[in-house]
C-alpha cells in the first residue's frame, strides 16, 4: 500500500497524506499529467473519475466528475495555480454542478502535490488546506481519508502496468 501517513490538523486546517511508490518520480508526475491516466487512479475504486478537460498549466482549468456505484455523476473542478514539473503542482479543488460551476454549499481547498525521490523511488506529500475547521471537518465526515487513500492506493498498480 503505497500510502504511509494521513494526518489531518485542525488547527491549521490541513490534511496531509504522505504515499511512497516504487517508481521515478518522473513517472509518478506522468499519472497526474496525462488525464487519461489520472481518471484511473482518481477517486475511489468504487467512484471511477472521468476528467472532461486537463492540463498542467498554470491557470488552466481541469474539470472532472465521478460515478457512483448506482450511475450518480458528482462533478469537480481543479483551477491550476502553480506546475514545477516534474516535482509537484498547485491547485484549488472545488465541488461543482454538472456544468462546472463551483458549488457554494461545499468546501473550497487548495491543494499541493509535491513528489521527490528517494533511494526506492518516490515519496508523494498531498497537502489540503481549507479556509474554517468546519469545512475540513465537513469533508473529513464525508470520507474524504477514506476515499483519497483508496485512490492513491490504486497508483502502485497503474505504474507496474
């Protein structure tokens, strides 16, 4: 299981995943940079993603959404804020409607993906930030450390593919 450590700091209102895959980091940035790959290991194994639009760029706009088991989309957004490929990228995750509009009723994060390498191959840190404990509390009740840890424990088998 390539996730090692989710801690979450109400204080300062983040989740921190940590993750160690046994490949480059190279090829770990390649899975967030190609959509195609990304959708495979993207949310949870029950909630496959669909990314509609996906780009690395600062500034560029990724929107994607999820199906559940009985066939409901629940769609997001990703608003790209800084790349430094290939050792990581920022961005602010939103929840939205089906046509991509950011929904108000759920939290906001700004997210930051950093990959480095070690001796075995990659250490991946995920760090989100919410603006209030409640909106971190609010997706902490939804199951987000549930649902994230499932997603990136798909990555091991994506990169021996």
């Amino acid at each position: 299981m390539p996730v090692t450590d989710v801690q979450h700091d109400m204080n300062n209102l983040t989740l921190t995943i940590v993750a160690e895959f046994a490949a480059p980091v190279s090829r770990v940035w390649d899975v967030y940079a190609d959509p195609r790959q990304l959708e495979r290991v993207f949310g949870p194994p029950t909630y496959p993603a669909t990314f509609v639009d996906h780009a690395l760029i600062p500034g560029s706009r990724s929107t994607y959404f999820m199906t559940s088991p009985e066939g409901e989309k629940h769609a997001g957004i990703w608003d790209i804020k800084t790349v430094t490929e290939p050792s990581g990228f920022t961005f602010e995750d939103a929840f939205s409607d089906a046509d991509f509009n950011v929904s108000t009723d759920l939290p906001v994060s700004q997210n930051s993906y950093a990959f480095v390498a070690t001796d075995g191959g990659t250490k991946a840190t995920y760090v989100s930030t919410y603006a209030t404990a409640e909106a971190l509390q609010q997706v902490l009740d939804m199951g987000v450390v549930e649902g994230a840890t499932s997603a990136i424990n798909q990555i091991d088998g994506l990169l021996a593919a």
